[in-house]
C-alpha cells in the first residue's frame, strides 16, 4: 500500500509539473521558439534545388536536440528554482514529500514536454509520418542524461535568476551534435555529447544514414552519460542536504 501511495503521489507531482510548465510564459515561450525555428529552416531547406544533404542532415539533428534543450530541460531546471525561491520544495517536504520525489517528477514531467515538442518539429520538418513514433521515442530516452543534468543543477541554484550559469552549460553539451553537421571537424567532439544518440537515431529513422562511429559506440556514450548524470544528481542532493542544514540552523540561532 505504501509503493501504491508514493507513485499516487508522483503521478499527482507529474501531472502539477505539467500545468506549471504550460502555465510558465518562459517555458512555453522557448518551446514555441525552437518549433518555429525547425519550421523556418526546413522551409528554406524545402526552397533549394536540388536539396542540401549537409542541410538535412542539419535539420534532422535539430529535430533531436530542441525538445530537450529549448523546452524539456527548461521544465527540469527552471521550475525547481523557482519552487525553491519561492518556498514549494520547503512546503512540499513538511507535507511529507520527499526531495528526490519532487525531482523524479520534474524529470518525468520533463521528459513529457520533450516527447510533446519532438513531436511538433518532426510535424513542421516533413519528416515521414512512419518515422514520428519512433522517433520521438528515441528522442525522448536520449534526451535522459541531460534532463537528469539540468534537474541536478536546479536542485542547487536558490533563484530564478541564478540559472542562466546552468543553461549555458547545457548549451554546451547539446550544441555539438548540431555544429558537427557544418564541420565534420567537429564529429569527434560531437560524438561526446549526452544528446548524440538521438541525433543519430532520427538522423537513421529519416535518412537510413548509418552514424560513421558505429552504433557500439554510440551506445557506450549513452551508457556513460546516463551513469555520469545519475552520480552528478546524487552529488547535487546531497550537496542541497548541507544547503538546507546550513539555512536551518542558522535560522534556529536567529531564533535564540
């Protein structure tokens, strides 16, 4: 009965992240944003003759890396901070909600908002119908490690206004998969970023085009991201353990 109630609760968690992050001009804003940016170049892509294959391939990996960038780590890592500026995480754990539940959720919910605007850009990218499910599937699962990433460092930050050293960092490692398509100079650093394989998968769901490092690889990477992300999550709830032990007391001296 306990297992039935903590995922009632989650589920309820799930489902408030999701209005919040729909009723958040920011998040919605940059949603909309990344979609409309997939429409543009896919409609000047769609004017040249014959059809850029480097552009393409531009594209497709912007169909992989804007859900997880411009939206799902934006519900992750901005909405934690607020709720902790604005006291909720500290409400929610007098009601007896833990913080690692809190944070599963903005994860879940992330991860929802992903699969949610994966499937506008491959729609507004003429990307063959047969391809969406798939696609937004791989998307989605790819997208973990830097949605666990974003959520770990919105457990730490105590503002609003202290995330954008947090989102530049995710730029950097999203950004990548998106300029090897320009430079094949950069393949090798492209090939180390957390959101490569779903470049890959809807490059390959699309375009049949094999990923030159070979899917054995592409898949340790992964492996390695989702590991690496999980150990920095586990840092971060710790280090934000100190944080609140650190405000508490100092509080309680105040009160003597």
């Amino acid at each position: 009965m306990r297992e039935i109630g903590a995922l009632r609760t989650l589920a309820a968690l799930v489902l408030r992240d999701l209005g919040c992050a729909l009723r958040t001009p920011t998040i919605v804003f940059m949603a909309l944003v990344g979609v409309a940016l997939c429409w543009v170049i896919a409609q000047w892509s769609g004017s040249l003759d014959p059809v850029d294959e480097d552009v393409r391939r531009f594209l497709l990996a912007l169909d992989a890396i804007v859900p997880p960038l411009m939206s799902g780590s934006s519900v992750a890592l901005f909405l934690l901070a607020e709720e902790r500026e604005h006291g909720a995480c500290a409400a929610l754990a007098r009601a007896g909600v833990p913080l690692g539940s809190t944070v599963v959720a903005k994860v879940l919910a992330a991860m929802a908002f992903t699969a949610l605007v994966a499937l506008a850009c491959l729609a507004v990218t003429a990307v063959p119908v047969d391809c969406w499910a798939p696609s937004v599937v791989a998307v989605t699962v790819a997208s973990l490690p830097l949605l666990v990433v974003a959520a770990a460092m919105g457990t730490v930050v105590r503002t609003y206004a202290q995330t954008s050293g947090p989102c530049l960092v995710l730029v950097c490692l999203a950004l990548p998969p998106q300029l090897a398509t320009l430079d094949a100079a950069l393949a090798p650093i492209a090939m180390l970023s957390p959101v490569e394989a779903g470049a890959v998968a809807v490059t390959w769901l699309a375009s049949g085009a094999v990923p030159a490092e070979g899917w054995g690889l592409v898949a340790a990477v992964y492996a390695v991201w989702a590991a690496a992300s999980a150990a920095f999550m586990a840092a971060c709830l710790r280090h934000r353990a100190r944080q609140d032990r650190d405000a508490c007391a100092a509080q309680t001296a105040a009160q003597i």
